[in-house]
C-alpha cells in the first residue's frame, strides 16, 4: 500500500530554522512560538548570528521578566525594528544576554528609534551620579560635581554605559536579521567616541566629588583624548589612551586625574595615561609649558606620530585647545627629523615582529595586512605632506585617507580600496569584541567551524552561490590582507618618501643620498642620473620648484611600475623644461590624478610620444576623464579631417599650409598613442586612427599645393586629380611604422592639353610629396608611389586612360594583386570612383584569377620570403616577413579575394580583418583557421606597433627575452607584462596561423 504524502507544517521545525540544540523544540514552546501566529518571529530567530544562543537567551530572558514577558513577546510580535535589534543582539553577544538577563526592563532601550546624540549621552551618564556643574573660578562647560560619590557610583556608571553601548550594538547589529539599515562604520566609532566622552566626564565628576570635598576645584585639567578615541574611530571595546594637562600640576590635579582614571577604569573600560612624556615613567600630569619643553627637547619620533590624533575631550576645554595649538606646529614639521621615516618604518616594523607567528594570519590589529598597516602608511604620509598641505590635518583614519586622496597623495582608486578593506577589518574586530565584551583582535582559528560559521552571520556575510557563509569570509579575508599589505608597500615605503621627508621647508631640496637609495629601491638603473634630473626640476626657490617636489614623490612611484624609469624620467624632465612657460601643465599634474598617472605611464614606456608631447602640449590635457571618459578618446576622425582643412586654408604658402596641418597631424599622432600606450585602444581601432590622420594630412596638403599653384597660374587646374590609398593605407590599416602607399591620377579637363596638364599634375605630386617628406622633429611623412605601373621607373602620374590601357594589357600578377587594397583617399572624389571602376574588372576578374596567376603569385611570395628578411632577422619572430606574419596573412586573404571576390561581392574590400570576416561567414574557410589568421594578424600588428612605440622609431623584430621585450610586452597589452610569456604566446599564435597559410596559401 502506497502511502500519501505527508503534508509540510505550516510551522517551520527546529531543524529548518538551523536550531540545533536538543532543548530548542521546548524553548520554543516555552515561549509560545511553535504556532502558526509565530512564524515570522520564527524565520526572524533562524537569521540570528547564533539562533540557539539567542533561543536560550530569550528564555532566560523570560524567566527573569515573569508576568512583564507579554509585553515583550507583544513588542517581539509587532515591532520589526525592536525584533532585528533583539535577536541580533542576543546571537551576537553573550555579554548583552547577560545584562539583559540581569536587567530585564532594559528592553525597552531597544525601542528608541535614533542613537543618542553626545549631549544626551552625557547628560545620561551625569544624570546616573546626580552631577551638577561645577562652581568656583574653574568651573567650565566639561566640569561637573557628583552627588554620588561612594562606592555604589561605578556600579551606577557602569550599568548605564553597558545601556548605551547595548543600544547601539543592537543597531549595529540589527541588519543581519530584519531589512534595518546599516549604520556607517564612521558612525559606530564616532558613536564609541562620543560614549568614551561622557564616560569621562562622569568619571571625573566622581573624581571631583572625592578629591574636592571642601571646595571648588582649585586647578584647570585637561583631559586629552588620545589614539583611536582622538580620532573618534574607537572600538567597542578598546583601552582609551589619554594625557593630562593642568595648570598648576600639582598634587590635586595629579589625584584628580587618577581618581578619574580608577572610577573609569572599574566603570567603563580601561584608561591608559601611557603616552604621556616619558610614559609611564614619567609625571601623570604636566603643565602646558612642560609639555612644550619635553616636545622640544626630548620627544621622539613615535611620540609625534601619536600625538597626530590629539583631542581635547573633556575638563577644561579651553585649556586643551591651547595644548593642542600648541603643539601641532611641532607635530607637522615632525618629518623633518633626521632618519624620520626610517624611525616610522621601523617601528611599524617591531610592531609587527611582536605578533607571535602561529597568530599572524588570524590577527586583525598587528599582523601583515592588518589595520595597523593602514592606520601607519596613512599617519606616515600625513605627516610627510601635513606640514604644507592644511587639508591633511585630520584625526580620523577614513577621512585622513580621503584627504590623502583629494590632495593626490594618494590614488583615488588605492584610497577607496584601502577604505573599503579598513572598513572590512574593523567590522570583524567589532563582532569578535562583541560576543564577550572582551578586548581582541584575533580571528577564530582555522579549525574552529563554529566560530567562523559565527563571525560570518555576525557580519551580515552569506553564501554567494559557490561558497557558504564561511567560505565567502575566508576569501574576504584573504583579498582584504592581500590588498592592505600591497597597498601598505606601495604607500608605506612610497618613492622618495623619506627623501621628501628630509626636504629643507623652505628650498625643498631633495637629499642626494637618500635619494639615490630610493631611486636604486625603486628600480632606476641610474639612480645619480635620475638624481641630476630631480635636482634639475625642483631646484631654487620658485613656486613650480615646489610644486615639482611635492609632485615627485607620487610621479616617481608611478614612474617605478612602468618598464623603463629612468628614460622615464628624463622624459620628464624634458616635456617640464618644453613646458617651463605654461602654467597650466603642473597645476593639470597637482589637481587630476588621472592626468598625472597616465603622463607617467607613457613617458616611462614610450620613446615615440615625448618628443610629440613637448610640441603638442595640449594633448596631455586630454589624459583627464571627462563625463564620458577618458577625454583621448572623444575626438572623431572627421573633425580632424575638418580641423587639418581649416588650418591649411588659412595660409596661401603651401610650406607654411603644409605645416599647419602637420602641426594637427603632431597632436592627433600624440593623442592616437597615448591612447594606446594607456590600453585605450584595439589594434583595429589604433590602425583605423592612424590611417584616418593619413588621410586627412594627405586632403589637407594636397588642396593647398593645388590652391597654390592655381594662384600662380592665375587659372584654374588644368586637370582634377585625385590619390589613391594603396596597401595599408588603403586598407585603413596602417601601423606607427607605415609609410603611405599611394598612386596619383590625373584627368585633364576639357579644352586642356594633355601633356601640359599631366607635366602640372607631375609637379603637383611632387611637390606634395618633397613637403610632407621634408625632415622634421615629427614622425616621418614618407608618400611612397612605388606600386604605380612600371614600378619606380614608370610616370609618377598617369592619366586615367593611361592606367586603363596600362591594366588592360600589361598588368602583372602582382600588380593586380597590389589594386586589391587601392581606394580612394584625396582629391577628386568623383575621379578617384572612377578610377576604382577602372580597375575593378582587373582585380576581380570574371571567373576569378587564372591558376597561372596564382602560381606567379606563389612564386614571387616564396622569393619575397627568401630575400626581403633582412640579414640575422630571426623569422619566428619578424611581425611583417616571418612566419605567420603580416605578410603571410595578408597574402593569404589577397589569394582568397582574386579566387573568390567574383563571385562573393562582399570580398570587394581592401581591409585584410574586414574581409577575414566574409571569408568566414562565406564558409571559404573553416572558422577556426579564420581565427588563427585574425589572430595572428591582430598579435603582430599589436607588436609591431609597440616596437615603434617603446622604442620610437620603425622596426619589425621582436627583440631577444629582456628589458626591451618586456617592455613591448606591456605596451601590447600582455595583461602580466611578462615579456617571455608575452614571446611564447606570439610564436605559438604565428605558428599555427602559418600551418594554416602554408595550407590554403601553398595548396592547391
């Protein structure tokens, strides 16, 4: 007999709910909440960080409320707010159940809708001693007198803190099991801090009522918050790290200050006077003029980095206001110590040396990439730059970092990353401190499942579909570590940094030998050299001086990751010295991160651009991003062919017209290979940009040679004539390294001699090509006709009816083949149609090319492969001649377009990748030799391009493993900059691009 289905209870079951304790089914109905009316209080339990601890909790809970429990379950019931805050905080923290357990009306604190501002935290706090304002000559806002004073106020003290801080532990908290929202981490440790401050300050009203029974207050004390509470980050729970200033400082204000500290101490948490001068070996307390003498005279290093989060936070505020004025002048030319950084660093250091290795993987506050690493790559760097730059004056870590950030200290990116992993850290130091309200800062160990499973409810961390809570935690923590250590390093140890540390504060001059260890640390392979050319930029006493040494520290560092630092430099250097009279270049470098970064990145991998960016300025401009990115990128090929004609027409000398336009071409070629240097580019559209410049030089210098000649003629032109793109450049598919293949057509017009008319157009063309070939600081603008009729001894312009009868009858295999990539580029359009209807017929003849043909061009494929690769060339690594290079690829794709464009109108194209695209939607060849072709050609113009590039001149070898290969590695796009890898990729991808053109090149 079959039986039917049971049906699934309506009320979830305690294994459902993840309860997993024997006595959860009874917990439940001893609550009364295994009914149907409790299901939303059930699911509300299950989200808890520990349902069964919050189960057990509550029970406790109810025994203790007797007949006042209905209003709770009542409240639990209808309150979603109070039920998040409840079982959040019951899972969270054994401490709290505690308290609640021992104090059970406390409940309703929960239902306050807002956290207590600082005012009412205080007078909360004052209100459980009965405090009154103190009297008498030094009385102040901060001094209050209790009325309860004896033993029973630290127990009065400490119940209604442990309310406050329960409070906003539920808030915190109350994400994890209701849609609450999550109070910012600046928030919760400005909330601490606040807290930290009336616990204080009722402490020392206690103090006062003990130590000054008989009369007023006879001294000024100032309580000076310290460390992470004078930052107003604190933790939950956290020693609070104060120093006393008093006027006098005599016995009273020395007893006063440790009946505070005790009453605290027993009452809140622990008080800790240790950095006051000599630490604990020296006077608790201190005039205002003593500390200034001992800061003078004795402090050291580290004493001046802790007192960077000074703050006056209760007692005499005035009093305070004037130790802190007092010594933050000290504190921000603190760098300028000798070996201050070094002291910093080693500190930081020994810090970290203390962490016993079995817990420096678990430990969140000391170990490497802890929150100690922030916290000191951030106070290093304030302090360095602190001292000229007002913004950075800040306490808190988060905002220091952003601070660091907006002055360009630091990266934007590095600041939001460092914040986010900070942030991270301190939310799991809270959760652990939480569970017990207990001091730590070490993560449970790698075997403690239940821990862990713990802290990741604890810390609103759930599955990602992959990994469970725990798992997601693991990697959380990992990343956050690894990204806080790489980014301490990059931060902590910055370029220069102890050089600029040890800046005079007036000249800013670099210290030679500190900076020579960290250039040679940083990578330059002639750090004297690149010393010389830092002396040069930020010598004598004017403001871009000091602007340039307040920017170096940071240039440098980017300089240090690019492949060539030094040339980098120097570089530099150069483009400063090019652009010593435009004010706008440092403050561009000062105020836009991007443009700063992007600068470096090009000048330290690119031998082409300097020589470009020092006559073409404005393009560094263009590093900034604008609204819709990144400004190189914003400019159309038709609004520089437009801009190139505008400038040209102006002049009526067509050397000075020439110019003009290649002033444009200058500027579009800079902002082209930024682009491209910076990964903003693909090869196609590298290819496509320069060829569109070509183009538009070649329109813009032959109109004006035209106009020219038309007003020496006092005539119009005898005849129109009209450039035709060839090879690549017909194929908008030039490279950095290509010249411009053209041939020259001219029609004589009607009425015109022949003869005259072409003799004209003969001087035309050369004259354009003699001007835009002339020698210049620009890339050279070679026009080579080379691939007109008859080769180089033929005319350099025929008529059209010369080349059709030319075409007609003596065309050559190759020359057919070369018309493949022939279109119209400048001059007559309608001429330029006409030509290309001309030779249509020829290079896509009916029935396609003749075998003989093909065989020709086997042949003369084969003598180019024997003879054109220049002596000692290596030809598995030659991007044009070798094998599975450029030529082999586009020699391949011209063999399939004369076999096959008769019939395939789409093939009627002169780009080699377009047309690999009909070849493959064609099915003349398998999609997968398609792709090796496409990526092979891709691959060796990527670094055929980036030859020229880093090394600033034409060259088809890739060069031995190296510095060099590496750097055109990364210039290339290689994701690792791993010039090796960058070398076996390149052959294999050839390797098999040639298997297919030996193939379908050399088959039949």
């Amino acid at each position: 007999m079959v039986r039917p289905p049971t049906a699934r209870s309506a009320v979830p079951g305690v294994g459902r709910l993840g309860l997993l304790e024997p006595t959860a089914a009874g917990s439940l109905h001893q609550l009364g909440w295994d009914n149907v009316d409790s299901v939303p209080v059930l699911w509300a339990l299950s989200r808890s960080p520990d349902a069964d601890l919050a189960l057990s909790t509550l029970v406790r809970l109810r025994e203790s409320l007797e007949d006042a429990w209905p209003e709770l379950d009542s409240a639990i019931r209808a309150d979603t707010r109070l039920r998040g805050r409840l079982f959040a905080l019951l899972g969270s923290s054994t401490a709290f159940g505690d308290h609640l357990v021992a104090r059970p009306s406390a409940w309703k604190i929960l239902l306050r809708k807002e956290l207590p501002t600082r005012e009412e935290l205080i007078a909360d706090l004052l209100d459980a001693v009965e405090a009154k304002p103190e009297a008498g000559p030094n009385a102040g806002p901060m001094l209050f007198r209790a009325e309860i004073a004896g033993p029973e106020a630290v127990a009065l003290l400490r119940t209604r803190y442990r309310d406050q801080l329960m409070l906003l532990a539920a808030v915190d908290l109350a994400s994890t099991v209701e849609n609450e929202p999550v109070p910012p981490y600046l928030v919760v440790g400005r909330q601490l801090s606040d807290m930290a401050d009336a616990a204080l300050t009722a402490a020392l009203s206690v103090a006062v009522a003990r130590v000054c029974k008989t009369g007023p207050v006879p001294v000024r004390l100032a309580v000076i918050a310290m460390g992470k509470c004078g930052a107003r980050e604190l933790n939950y729970v956290s020693d609070v790290d104060v120093v006393f200033v008093a006027e006098p400082a005599d016995a009273t204000a020395t007893r006063l200050a440790a009946e505070m500290m005790s009453v605290a101490s027993s009452a809140f948490f622990e008080v800790d006077a240790a950095l006051r001068p000599e630490g604990k070996a020296g006077a608790l307390v201190r005039t205002l003029d003593s500390h200034l003498a001992y800061y003078k005279r004795w402090a050291r290093t580290w004493e001046f980095q802790a007192l960077l989060k000074n703050r006056p936070m209760t007692g005499d505020l005035e009093l305070g206001r004037e130790y802190r004025d007092a010594l933050m002048p000290m504190v921000w030319t603190a760098s300028e110590r000798p070996d201050f950084v070094a002291d910093v660093q080693a500190m930081r250091r020994r810090v970290e040396d203390l962490v016993p290795a079995d817990l420096r993987e678990r430990e969140l506050k000391l170990g490497a990439g802890s929150l100690r690493d922030v916290e000191f790559a951030v106070q290093l760097l304030q302090l360095v730059h602190g001292r000229v730059d007002d913004s950075l004056h800040v306490t808190n870590t988060v905002e220091a970092l952003g601070a660091l950030a907006d002055g360009g200290y630091v990266g934007r990116d590095d600041a939001a990353n460092l914040t986010a992993s900070y942030e991270f850290l301190r939310l799991l130091e809270h959760r652990l401190q939480l569970q017990r309200l207990k001091r730590t800062h070490t993560l449970p160990a790698a075997d403690d499942a239940d821990g862990m499973r713990w802290l990741a409810r604890a810390a609103h961390i759930r599955p990602d579909g992959r990994q469970d809570a725990v798992g997601v935690l693991d990697t959380d923590i990992r990343r956050n570590s690894v990204r806080v250590r790489r980014l301490h390093a990059k931060l902590f140890y910055r370029p220069l940094l102890e050089a600029v540390a040890r800046m005079d504060s007036d000249a800013l001059r670099l210290s030679p030998d500190a900076a020579v260890r960290q250039l040679a640390a940083l990578g330059y392979a002639a750090p004297a050299n690149a010393l010389g050319h830092l002396k040069a930029l930020t010598g004598g006493v004017s403001r871009k001086g000091r602007i340039q040494a307040l920017l170096l520290p940071t240039l440098l560092e980017w300089l240090g990751n690019t492949p060539n630092p030094d040339a980098g430099l120097l570089a530099y250097r150069r483009v400063s010295e090019g652009l010593d009279d435009q004010i706008w270049f440092l403050r561009e470098l000062r105020d836009e991160g991007a443009v700063a970064q992007r600068l470096m990145i090009v000048l330290g991998s690119s031998e082409y651009l300097p020589d470009l960016l020092i006559n073409a300025p404005d393009t560094i401009r263009m590093y900034a991003d604008g609204p819709d990115g990144p400004q190189l990128l914003n400019t159309q090929p038709e609004d520089v062919a437009k801009a190139m004609q505008t400038a040209a027409a102006r002049y009526d000398d067509p050397k000075r017209a020439v110019a003009a336009a290649r002033s444009l071409r200058r500027h579009e070629l800079a902002r082209v290979a930024s682009a491209d240097v910076l990964g903003m580019l693909d090869v196609p559209q590298v290819c496509k940009a320069l060829s569109s410049v070509w183009v538009a030089v070649l329109e813009a210098s032959l109109n004006a040679v035209i106009r020219a000649s038309e007003a020496e003629r006092g005539a119009p032109a005898p005849a129109d004539f009209a450039v035709i793109g060839m090879g690549r450049l017909g194929g908008m598919e030039l490279g950095y390294g290509s010249d411009a293949d053209v041939l020259f057509v001219c029609d004589p017009r009607p009425g015109e001699d022949e003869a005259a008319a072409v003799k004209w157009a003969n001087g035309i063309a050369d004259q354009v090509q003699r001007l835009l070939g002339a020698p210049s600081v620009d890339p050279p603008l070679q026009v080579d006709a080379g691939l007109r009729p008859e080769g180089r001894n033929g005319p350099l312009v025929r008529t059209l009816a010369a080349y059709q009868a030319y075409y007609d009858q003596w065309a050559q295999p190759w020359e057919v083949q070369a018309l493949l990539r022939a279109h119209q580029v400048a001059g007559d359009q309608d001429l330029g149609v006409r030509f290309l209807h001309v030779i249509d017929p020829i290079r896509y003849p009916t029935g396609g090319v003749s075998e003989e043909s093909v065989r020709e061009i086997r042949r003369i494929k084969a003598r180019v492969d024997a003879e054109r690769l220049p002596r000692g060339a290596n030809p598995a690594t030659h991007t044009k001649l070798g094998r599975g290079g450029l030529a082999d690829i586009e020699w391949t794709v011209q063999l399939l377009q004369l076999r096959h464009a008769h019939e395939v109108p789409a093939l009627h194209n002169t780009s080699t990748l377009q047309s690999l695209d009909v070849i493959e939607t064609e099915g003349i060849l398998e999609p997968e030799d398609v792709a090796l072709l496409r990526e092979s050609w891709i691959t060796a113009t990527a670094a055929r391009n980036a030859l020229v590039l880093v090394k600033g001149k034409p060259t088809d070898q890739l060069p031995g493993p190296g510095k060099l290969l590496s750097a055109v590695a990364r210039v290339a796009g290689w994701p690792t900059g791993d010039g090796s890898e960058f070398l076996d990729t390149y052959m294999r991808t050839t390797r098999r691009a040639k298997a297919v053109v030996d193939r379908v090149f050399g088959g039949e």
